[in-house]
C-alpha cells in the first residue's frame, strides 16, 4: 500500500510540474484537466472520497470548462478588434 502512495504521490506531482511548465493555453487546460483527475484519484486511494468526488466535479469539470469559457472569450475578442482595426 505504501508503494501505491508514493507512485500517486509521483504522478501527481509530475503532472503538475508538467502543468506549470505548459506554455500552449489550450494544452494547459487539457493538463489541468488530467492533473485533476490525479488528485481525484489520491483522494480516493489515501481513503476521503468524499474529497475525492469534489475534486472531480470542481477540479477535473468545472475549472477546466471556466478557462475554456475565459479563452474562448477573449479570442472572440482579439478576432473583433482584428476586423476593426482592418476597416
């Protein structure tokens, strides 16, 4: 059991790092994504998956689909200032 701790606990900070040092906005959030489901799965094998069912509806779900939303918005707005700026 102490092995299976310290594999998640490797992954897990593995995928982080690999979050932080993402520079692609959209490949951020896909890792973000994946890094959430990681800690969903800690939370699970450390035994809380109540934390665990949290971490997925905000962190693997939620947060990602927010910064999707903020990304999207702000293309639709540099594709705006784009075509006013060509008039």
């Amino acid at each position: 059991m102490i092995v299976l701790h310290a594999e998640i606990l490797i992954f897990v900070a593995v995928a982080g790092t690999a979050v932080v040092l993402t520079r692609n906005p959209l490949s951020q959030v896909i890792g973000l994504t994946f890094y959430g489901l990681l800690l969903a799965l800690m939370f699970f094998i450390f035994q809380a998956p109540d934390v665990a069912f949290s971490q997925i509806v905000v962190g693997a779900v939620a947060l990602p689909l927010m910064v999707l939303l903020a990304l999207a918005k702000i293309r639709n707005r540099e594709v705006k200032q784009r075509m006013h700026h060509e008039r």
